[in-house]
C-alpha cells in the first residue's frame, strides 16, 4: 500500500495560507478514486523543523506532499518551536530526501519559489514537482486537485503532473505554468516488465562456492599489473590488460552506456538507487544540444564506483570492458581512469 504523506505548515508571521482546504480536497478526491483502497492517506500540520526527520522514519510514505510557503534561495519555511517562520536550508532537504530514497517516490513542494529545493531533491528522488513563481491559492488547490485526481486513477507521475496543470488551466487561472516536473524515467525498469526473459538469470553461471574449494580466475592479456582479490576460500588473480581505445567519432555514445546499464542492472546491491541516478544524470547531460563530457564522465564514474561494492561485480568485468572502454574514448584523456575500476589500462 502506498503512504501519502501530507506535510504543512503555515507559521503565525507569515501570510495566511488555506492549507486545510487543500488537505481536505486531496482526502476528498482520493476517497471517490478507482484505487481509493490501494493508499494510504497521513496529515500532519504545524509542522516544525524538528518533525520532518521523525514524520518521514515513522511513515515511510510513498508520496511527501508539501504545502506551505517558499522563499526561493532560502529554502522551505516550517514552524519553529513558538509557531514562527523557521527556514530549512535547500542542501539540507536534499541530504534528508538521500536518507529515504529508497522509499520516497515522488515530492510535491506546493509552495512558492520552491523549484530550487525541487532541484536538489531531484539528485536523491526520482520524482519531484517544485514551483517556479509565487503560485497562489486557488491554482494550488486546483494543481493537488488534479494531480490526485489522475494518481488515484493509478496514472504515473508525469501524468499526474500533466493533470495538475491542466487542472488549473480549465479554471482559466494563468498560473498553470508555474508547476515545474523534474522525473527520471526508468528505463531498464520498464524494459524488464515488458521483455522479461531478457532479465533472467536462472541461466547464469552460479557463483556460490558452496564446496569450499579455491577459484581461481584469471583475466589475461598484457598485464602490466595485477591484483589479489581473496574472500571465503576464493581467491581471484586479476592482471590488468592494456587496450587500444577507438577513435571517439565512431563511438555510439547512448548505445554504449545503455549496454553498461543493462549489465549492472543485474547486480543485486543495496546502492541501486544511487546507481540509477547516476545513469539518469548522464543521460540527462547526452540529451543537450552540447553534453559536458566531463559531466557524463562524473556520472559513470559514480555509478561504477557504487557497482563496484556488488556482490558479483567480478563476474561482471569481461562484459563491460569492451563497452567502458569504448565510452572512456568518447570521454577522453581526463576519463581514463575509468579504465581502472575494470581491470584495464
């Protein structure tokens, strides 16, 4: 199931917000939703800066849905312990948002000025809508309305955005460009529910060493150096090879890092939120008219670096060496490093 978790907080020296009547047409239009049984619906009001840590640990929601003010660069304004304007920094809220990415699908800041935290959490959680202006009440009650609308329907996020908008735009209120979306779209995990044979392993070679002996696995080529990888009973020779990069012109940069992402998509490990987002975040970068090299290369070189600590990544080395090696010519000189965390040179 589901957990909606609504969060506002209206402190006593700021303007006068109406909060409740957002809250209670959001209850309204999930209880007379196809799915109405399927969610969970939490409020908590007044909310001060020491309850977002405690409300996010103890409900584990799904959905945070913030409704409140914004001040742009300053952050999100909760209440501190008078009932008083406490701001909330914009790098803190991404830290918080990091610490329950697991759980946390999507973030709505209904709030004004709030497209910067929106920003920031994005680096941590997939889904997140922020506001670009000042938005008023009646187009923010109309955004939740909508957005809520199409989630009960059991829409996707990017739907449920889209109805927000809309939503407002019936109602001839001219703020229905002020909602702004920030999504990843999953793509492997889509792949996966529609192509699933493609993502079994029951063929794979199994890796338990169950009879204690010694394996021994060897990665030759012209090693110019080596290392020792021991664990229980195993003990793993790796000689570092030495390869020929291609020319950069004749490399098909997106075809090459979704083969990467294919094969560590595999991988079971508890990092694979932090994984994906590194992905997301260098096909983010390939998507503009001028991609940063440097700024894909920072993400594949993280998301490598969080794979790397997977049980199995060793058995994944010889398939991803001709794809690393191919993107790391695309990259350039600064990336050939990345060369390393495969066991080439």
């Amino acid at each position: 199931m589901k957990k909606i978790l609504i969060l506002s907080a209206n402190p006593k020296n700021t303007a006068n917000l109406r909060l409740d009547e957002e809250v209670r047409e959001i209850k309204n239009t999930l209880a007379i939703s196809p799915h109405r049984d399927e969610f969970q619906i939490i409020t908590e009001s007044a909310v001060r800066v020491d309850d977002l840590t405690r409300f996010l640990s103890h409900h584990q929601p799904t959905i945070v849905h913030f409704s409140g003010h914004g001040s742009g660069t300053d952050g999100l304004a909760l209440e501190d312990n008078f009932g008083n304007a406490q701001l909330v920094s914009t790098q803190a809220l991404a830290k918080l948002f990091d610490l329950f990415q697991q759980k946390v699908e999507c973030v709505l800041l209904n709030a004004c000025y709030s497209e910067e935290q929106a920003t920031a959490i994005h680096q941590h959680i997939d889904c997140v809508v922020g506001m670009n202006q000042a938005i008023g009440d009646q187009a923010a009650i109309k955004f939740s309305i909508g957005f809520y609308t199409a989630f009960g329907a059991g829409m996707n996020y990017e739907d449920c955005f889209q109805m927000g908008c809309t939503s407002i735009d019936l109602q001839g209120i001219p703020e229905y460009a002020t909602p702004e979306i920030k999504i990843r779209r999953r793509r492997y995990q889509i792949e996966k529910l529609t192509n699933p044979a493609k993502f079994d392993d029951s063929n794979s070679m199994n890796h338990d060493n169950k009879g204690g002996q010694n394996l021994s696995i060897s990665i030759g080529g012209n090693a110019t150096g080596s290392a020792i990888q021991t664990g229980d009973s195993n003990t793993a020779n790796i000689n570092f090879q030495q390869v020929s990069l291609p020319a950069p012109a004749t490399v098909n940069i997106e075809a090459e890092i979704n083969a990467l992402r294919e094969i560590i998509a595999k991988l079971e490990t508890s990092d694979r939120r932090k994984i994906d987002n590194a992905f997301e975040d260098a096909q983010e970068e390939l998507n503009k008219p001028q991609p940063d090299k440097d700024e894909v290369g920072d993400a594949l070189n993280r998301a490598l670096k969080y794979a790397k600590k997977a049980e199995g990544f060793a058995s994944t080395i010889g398939r991803l060496q001709p794809h690393i090696t191919k993107i790391t010519a695309w990259l350039g000189a600064n990336w050939h490093d990345l060369l390393n965390l495969v066991n080439l040179t």
